[in-house]
C-alpha cells in the first residue's frame, strides 16, 4: 500500500501543518520556542513531530541531554519539506480572490520602533488588510539576523545597519533625533548646555539592547573615559520616562517618544554640545525569503511611506 501526502488532519496522512511544525523545529532546535512561534502548545508540537515520524517511519530528531538535534534523516527532509510547504501556500493562494489578502505576519521589532513608530504603519495596515493576523516579537537588534535565518520572524524593523549582512536585504526607514531629558527637579536642569563630562557620576537610563543609539551613547562614554555612576537598562520607554519624571536620573531617548510629556512639562529636554546621536531605522528581510501577499503588501505600504516622506 502506497500513502500519499494528505493535506487533511487525518492520522494516517502526512500534514502540511506537520511539516511547517517539523521546520520551525529543525531551524530553532527547541520544541517550545517553536510551540511560541507558531502559537501551538508544546505538547501539539511533539504529537505532530511523533505522526510526522511515524508516517515517514524513522526518527527526525534525538535529544542528548537538553539539547535537540535533527538525525540525518531529518537533514534529508528539510529541503523536501520546505518545498512542499512552499507549494502548497502557493497552491491556496492560487485559487484566493486575489484582491483579498490573508495569511498571517511574524515581525521582530526593537521596543524603541514599538513605542512610536510602528503603531500607525500597522493600524494602516490592518485598515487595508484586516484578514492577515499580525504577531509582534519585541527583541534586541542583534537577535534580528538570526531570527530571520531562522524563519522564525518575516521581516525585522530594527536600530541596527546590517547592510555589510549578504543574506538580508536591508531598506532604510528614517533618521530621526535623539534628546537627553531628566526632571525639572534635577541638577543638570539649571539651564547650561551639556556637555559629555556632565554625565560622570549620574544615573543613566536607558533602552536595554546592544544596538542603535543607546549603545552609540554607551561607547562614547567610554571612548572619553567618562564614568556615570550607574546605567541602568529598560525593556520600555514608558518606565524609563516615569523614572525620570521621578527624578532617577539622565536618558537619551527619540525626541518623537518624549514631546508630549516635554510640553506639559513633565520632564525637560538638555541642551547638548556633544555630537549628534541619531537614531537610524531598519526593515530587513532575508534574502532567500518568499514575499508571500502579506508580506508583499507591508514592504509596498512601507516603500508608499517612504516615498511620501522624501516628496514633502
């Protein structure tokens, strides 16, 4: 007898569903970071895994220790896999009203893009094509590549320059400013203009991560060999400015996050005579990925954008 792949959830059948668990899977190599990607339990995960085996009758993974590792035959199915994944998303987009695009999106975005720029790009999106299901991974900058090579993400907007990356392809969103700010009541809001030696022996708040402006500003300090007293890093911009309100201490932050508060003069913006520290935004995508229609339709609002910026 002769099994066939079967695109229903019948046991017997080998499941497209199976297949995207089985290469979520082989590209993380931990069965519940994949059960987050793909928004499955754990345990849906490891039975799709078990019929996947049982219906190619060979083991795909071995587990030594706490690590998770795919077996030669698992190797030889990758590439299969991934092509008859890829037909069949061709397949059922093929027969889609064409002016109705659905599917879902996995973006990986830095918290400073989160707090203000993205927000309206996607409400924008979602007016345009509200069928296609949006899930955000916020993360560092520098996990961003291999998240994309990991297809765990579709497209990354990110502080980082990862032009020098040949396998992304890189589109240059926007330079925007950066501004210290601190409490109305703070030592340095007496009016002077700051200078980088003015920030020895103060408490810095800052952006977690290891990329964009917080880390231009952590490598000129050290650079000058100016010391701060304490760098305390965040994973939002919202607990940074209440801390500051709260009179913690010193961040650089965009001007864009902080203007509202800055007019109802809840914190105060810092003259400074130092060199500029932009912040600089990203959106990558990798090279080898399939421009499906969801994410065909963002990289064509994101280029409508741009060019509506660089017109006015």
């Amino acid at each position: 007898m002769i099994k066939t792949i079967g695109f229903t959830d019948g046991c017997d059948d080998m499941n497209v569903k199976h297949l995207e668990a089985f290469l979520t899977v082989a590209r993380l190599l931990n069965f519940g970071e994949a059960a987050r990607t793909l928004n499955y339990s754990q345990s849906t995960i490891s039975e799709q895994i078990s019929g996947l085996e049982e219906y190619l009758g060979t083991k795909l993974f071995e587990r030594i220790g706490r690590r998770v590792f795919l077996t030669e035959q698992g190797k030889k199915l990758f590439p299969f896999a991934e092509r008859i994944v890829r037909d069949a998303e061709e397949l059922k987009n093929l027969f889609n009203d064409s002016t109705i695009i659905s599917g879902s999106l996995h973006i990986g975005a830095a918290e400073t893009l989160c707090a203000f720029w993205l927000p309206p790009l996607l409400k924008e999106y979602r007016q345009l094509y509200p069928k296609v299901e949006i899930n955000i991974k916020v993360g560092n900058c520098v996990d961003f590549p291999q998240w994309l090579q990991q297809n765990s993400i579709d497209v990354a907007f990110s502080l980082n320059d990862e032009s020098k990356q040949q396998q992304l392809r890189q589109i240059e969103l926007f330079h925007g400013e950066t501004v210290f700010i601190t409490s109305p009541d703070h030592e340095l809001s007496t009016g002077l203009v700051l200078e980088l030696e003015n920030l020895a022996g103060q408490t810095l708040l800052l952006p977690e991560g290891y990329c964009g402006y917080p880390m231009d500003l952590k490598n000129l300090l050290e650079k000058e060999g100016v010391k701060a007293n304490m760098i305390m890093q965040f994973g939002s911009l919202e607990s940074i400015k209440q801390c500051i309100k709260n009179g913690l201490g010193v961040s650089l932050l965009p001007k864009i996050a902080v203007e509202e508060e800055i007019k109802r003069g809840e914190i105060i913006s810092l003259a400074w005579n130092g060199q500029d520290i932009p912040i600089q935004a990203q959106v990558l995508f990798h090279r080898d990925k399939w421009l499906s229609p969801p994410l065909a339709a963002l990289e064509k609002l994101i280029l409508a954008k741009i060019g509506k910026k660089k017109d006015q």
